[in-house]
C-alpha cells in the first residue's frame, strides 16, 4: 500500500501576547503594551496548519474545550485544509492557552496552561488508528502528557509510519523511550533536558548531538539552532546547516515553521540534509513576518521568498515544488471569528 498524508498528534493553545521592554523577574512588575489574542496556537496546530499550507495532505489529533478559544483554533487549522475528523472537544476543561511576552529583539518568553491537552490519552490516539495507518510520516508534538506522546509513536510506528518528534516543552527521559521514534527535532534547550542536564548555549552543538546519539540510539536528529541554523545527525553523518541571514521580525513560530519545511523534504524522499535545508528557508521566511500563523508560508510564498533573496531551494525538492501542479489550498489568515467548520470533530 503507497503510504498518503501527513498526521500531527499534539497540541492546539491560544497564544496570548504581550511586547515588554525586558522580562521580569521573579516578585517584579514590568510594564508592557500591545495585547493580543494573536494568530498564534500550540505546537501542534502550527506544524499541521504549516504543512497543509504546503500543500501536505494534513490532520491533527489532539484535544480543544468546547469554548470559543477551541472554535478559533478549529477554524484556523480547517481554513488552512487540516483534516479535524479526529480532533476531540473536551467537555469539562478548557480550551490550552500560553501566555507570551516578547523583547524588544523579538525573543518570547512563554508560560503555557495546557488544558484541554492535558485529558489528551491513548484512547483518543487509538480513534485515529485508521489514519495512522495510512499515513507516510506522524509528527508528534509534546505540550501534551508525554505518555500519550510515547503512545502515539509506538502506535503509529508498529502501523508502519515514520515517526517525528519535536519534544518541546522537554522533559528528562530515559534511554529507552524514545525506541519508536525514527527522527528527534530538539532545539538545544531541549537537548540537554531531554538528556537530564543543565541547558548551556556554550556547549558545543555537536557533542549534544553525540549524546543524544548515545543516549538515545537514535540515527537521526536534527537539534535547531536558531539563528545559528541546525546540525544533522544521519547515521554516522553530522552536518552543520547555517542560518539563512534575514531581518527578523518575530520568533515564534519558526521552529514549528521549520518542521513543516522538514516534514515536506521527507515526504517528498529528499535526504534528511535537503529536507533540513528547506526546513531552514521555511523558517527564514516565518521570522519575517509578525505573529505565527500568517508566517507560515505556502509553496508559493516559499518560492518568492527564496528567489527575492537569491536563497536556493534543494534541487531535489524542485520537482515537488512545482507549483502548476498543487491542490488548491484556502489559505486566508484573516479569520479569528470562530464560524462553524466544514470539517467534522469528534464529540
């Protein structure tokens, strides 16, 4: 059976921003400005609405209250063409929402209230069994309880699946926990938590990868390093990418933004390095543009993104990027209303 579809088992929370001139500190007021109910979710409605918006045949599992918080963030991932069959509305607990404040250099410091995520369980993965087992890769994000993030990727790998875990917020793990995971997207903050260690930005990216390696028996990672691009680890292959040079405008979101351009590659059968390449330009494209949501670009804003800045596309994923030859993608960033969907959820 040819494998179709990209599944994203995570989290859907409204971001709530706030820009201040420098985070506080603990028992201090800081006085900030321009609040929002920003185009802006968790981790794992980004990286669904992300991927459709580049035209990957996308759902998403997860869990929102029946509250308008949860009708907003429905009606983003369906206005992007995100599948909601399996998105499930909690009866009793809210709708997630993390709070975000921003510096004057675009850096966001983020508390997050997982909510309804947190009722997220095995037996709401076992309802998208059908879909895990067509699928060609299932990306899995935390800000859900980490069992049922395990869960997810063991279940969609004995269904065949390639597994993508991007484990943020990190916690400490052991070794063998990470068995059904064919592909770790950490950045380095994760890493050394993930490996039960103080994070340190001074150590050296590829000594962490080795760790993880090690620690893991994992043969592919890719670990994100913001402005300074992203190290590969493929087998016994370890690759430095560099950061393609932008004038940033607002962080968050890249990284989601960089799964997505992953994800893509690998649909496609690009090697891990092209895929990372193209991850980074999707992530390039993403800190330019204010807020989250709109900065996730489709393939047609990726392609004019990369030829005004003489950015080069893998060749390998050239001929994916034909776009003569997409679906026809509704991807109107203006709707914050909450209308009823076209797609269906689970009661």
């Amino acid at each position: 059976m040819a494998r179709k579809g990209v599944v994203v088992v995570g989290s859907h929370v409204q971001g709530l921003f706030m820009r201040v001139p420098r985070f506080p500190v603990a028992d201090e007021t800081v006085l900030g400005w321009d609040f929002k109910e920003a185009l802006d979710g968790g981790k794992g409605s980004h990286q669904a609405i992300a991927c459709a918006r580049l035209g990957l045949p996308t759902h998403f599992v997860g869990r929102v209250g029946r509250d308008r918080l949860g009708d907003t963030g429905a009606s983003w991932m369906a206005e992007a063409g995100v599948d909601l069959s399996y998105l499930v509305r909690s009866e009793q607990t809210a709708t997630g929402c993390g709070f975000v404040m921003i510096n004057p250099e675009g850096i966001p410091a983020i508390t997050t209230a997982m909510g309804a995520n947190a009722e997220f369980c095995n037996k709401d993965v076992d309802r998208a069994e059908a879909i895990l087992s067509q699928a060609k890769l299932v990306v899995i994000t935390l800000e859900i309880p980490i069992s049922t993030a395990l869960y997810a990727a063991k279940l969609a790998k004995s269904l065949g699946a390639f597994t993508i875990l991007t484990p943020g917020p990190a916690e400490p793990l052991q070794p063998g926990e990470l068995a059904d995971v064919d592909l770790l997207v950490p950045n380095e903050n994760e890493t050394s938590t993930l490996l039960s260690e103080l994070p340190d930005l001074q150590q050296d990216p590829g000594w962490l990868a080795k760790r993880l390696h090690e620690y893991f028996g994992l043969k592919q990672i890719v670990i994100t390093l913001g402005e300074k691009g992203a190290l590969i680890v493929d087998g016994e292959t370890t690759q430095a990418l560099p950061a393609l040079k932008v004038n940033v405008v607002d962080t968050p979101g890249a990284g989601d933004a960089f799964t997505a351009g992953l994800a893509f590659g690998l649909y496609h059968e690009a090697s891990l390095a092209d895929a990372a390449s193209f991850g980074c330009l999707t992530a390039a494209r993403a800190v330019t543009v204010r807020e989250s949501i709109p900065s996730f670009g489709t393939l047609a804003e990726i392609a004019g993104f990369a030829k005004a800045n003489r950015f080069k596309i893998p060749t390998a994923l050239k001929v994916a990027m034909d776009l003569s030859r997409l679906p026809a993608v509704n991807t109107d960033r203006g709707d914050r209303t909450g209308r009823t969907l076209r797609s269906k959820t689970v009661k």
